[in-house]
C-alpha cells in the first residue's frame, strides 16, 4: 500500500502512543510540495530545518528537525539502508574525540541514547535520520551529521518508509 498504513505500520503507530502516552507530535503537517520529485521521497532542507516524505499530487508531510551543526552539514542523494527500533548506538570517532568520556556503546532504549526511539541508517556513510532524547535540539543546528527528529516523528517516519528509499538532503 503506497499512501495507505500497513498493518505493521498500524501496530507500531499503536505502539507509539502507548509508549509516549501521547498522540503523533502536532508539528508534524501534511503540506503543498510542488518539487517535482516522486512520492515516497525523503527530503530534508537543512537550511529550513525541515524533513518532507513526499506523498506525490502536489502534497508532503513536513517535519521539524535538527540538522548538522556548523561544519557538519552534508547535501546529496542516498538510500535508507537500515531500520531499527530503539538501536544501541555507538559514537562515530569524530564524536568519541571530541566527548572521550562517551563509553563505547550506548544500549538502545536507554535515556542516554542519543538514537531515541528508531533510526534510518543512511547508505556511504555514519549518518541517520533518528528520534532524540533531546526534544529541544529540534529545529536547531546540533548533530554531527544526522538528522534528529521528535520520537514520535520517527516512528511515524518509520512506519512510512522501506528500505532502499530514497533520500535527498539540500541546502
């Protein structure tokens, strides 16, 4: 089902509210994209601090995030090459320089995790599209690289999106 919820899309938004107690984040929009770009896109515009999952005839659901801190900002095209629910996450080496006392690894699930509830790992490189345990770095300039979403935002991401879709990130 393109535009429709998969029954595995279901449970896990079910799962989302019972876990957060709460409904999807309100921020979260359907809004005009005139790009011509196909449905079941991903794009982030890191200048606006927005992610948009394309939904085709003209629409896309808009999404507030973190991006890339000064320096740390990337743009091109790649692939969702991993999904994981509440995954342990160990710091890329730029991280680990910069915060040595960080440990190795970080369980999933843990408030420390600074992967939240899920992660799309993204294809060439050590970037995610992933949940925050820091709801109020969204909107701003703070990661390493990755983009950071509200909890409840990357789940609903998650259930939307496969493996092998597309993901363009701009400027």
């Amino acid at each position: 089902m393109r535009y429709g919820r998969s029954l595995a899309g279901i449970a896990l938004a079910a799962i989302s509210a019972a876990w957060f107690g709460a409904t999807p984040a309100q921020a979260r929009e359907v809004v005009a994209f005139r790009d011509n770009i196909s449905a079941g896109t991903v794009v982030v515009r890191t200048h606006e601090r927005r992610l948009y999952y394309v939904l085709g005839d003209g629409k896309a659901i808009r999404y507030p995030v973190g991006v890339g801190m000064g320096g740390k900002q990337w743009a091109g095209t790649t692939r969702i090459d991993g999904k994981y629910i509440k995954p342990a996450w160990s710091p890329p080496k730029e991280v680990k320089r910069d915060k040595p006392s960080l440990p190795d690894v970080i369980a999933g699930g843990s408030p420390k995790n600074p992967m939240g509830a899920a992660a799309l790992t993204l294809a060439g490189g050590e970037y995610a599209i992933h949940g925050t345990n820091m709801p109020g770095s969204i909107g701003g300039f703070v990661s390493y690289g990755c983009i950071r979403m509200f909890n409840q935002d990357i789940v609903d991401l998650y259930s939307r999106v496969s493996l092998g879709t597309t993901v363009m990130v701009v400027r």
